[in-house]
C-alpha cells in the first residue's frame, strides 16, 4: 500500500515533469473556481449535487497544498492560505454557507490573478 508521503512526492515528480509549475496551479486555480461557481449554482437551484463541487475543489486545494513548498516563509504562508480554504469548504459543505463558499472563490480567484501575473513576469523576464 502506497503511504500519503509516498503519494505526495509521486504527484510532485509527475506534476515537475508534465506542466510547468505556475501553468499547474493556474489551472487548478481557475478548476477551483469554476467548482465552486457550480456549487453555488446548484445550490441556488436545491440540486443535491451542490456538494459535488466542493469536493472536486477540496480535492485541487489538496493538490496545491502538495504542490507548495513550505521551506519558505512565502510558501508557508500560502500553505496556511490553502488550509483555512480548505476548512473553509468544510464548513460550506456542513452547513450550505453561500458566504462560505463565496469567501474561497474570491481567494481562488485573487490568487489566481497573481499567479498568472507572476507567469507572465518570469515567461517577459525570461524572454527579455
């Protein structure tokens, strides 16, 4: 049976030799909001499958939660970030808090906008 460390390292060196770091976390940036703008749909309309969002989002902050390195203060600031999103979307789910959910989008959403001005900067940084 394959441990959680075991899990964790296998995701990063397969995740370090498929996409670039910052264009995997955009996307799981940007899956996370899209998650989350579907469960706030469905739950507006009473679907059940409202909860089905929330998981698949739980399930891409973990991916970046794995992904961030913690060595720095920067990284475990964000880590810490991810996890209060994390709790967050618990708490959503325990009690259908739209304000909840919203509250993780808005930080999806503004973390994605930095990453992807981060990209931009190393790919103009890079090419320049």
């Amino acid at each position: 049976m394959i441990t959680v460390k075991q899990a964790v390292t296998a995701y990063r060196n397969m995740n370090a030799k498929s996409l670039p770091p910052l264009t995997a976390v955009c996307q799981a940036l940007e899956a996370i909001d899209q998650k989350l703008d579907a469960s706030l749909h469905h739950l507006e309309q009473n679907d059940k499958r409202w909860r089905d969002g929330l998981l698949l989002a739980q399930q891409l902050v973990f991916e970046l939660m794995a992904m961030t390195d913690a060595t720095s203060v920067e990284g475990q600031r964000l880590l810490t970030l991810y996890i209060y999103a994390n709790q967050t979307l618990v708490t959503a789910s325990l009690k259908a808090d739209v304000d909840a959910i919203a509250e993780v989008q808005a930080i999806a959403r503004n973390l994605h906008t930095d990453w992807q001005h981060a990209k931009k900067k190393q790919v103009h940084t890079t090419y320049v």
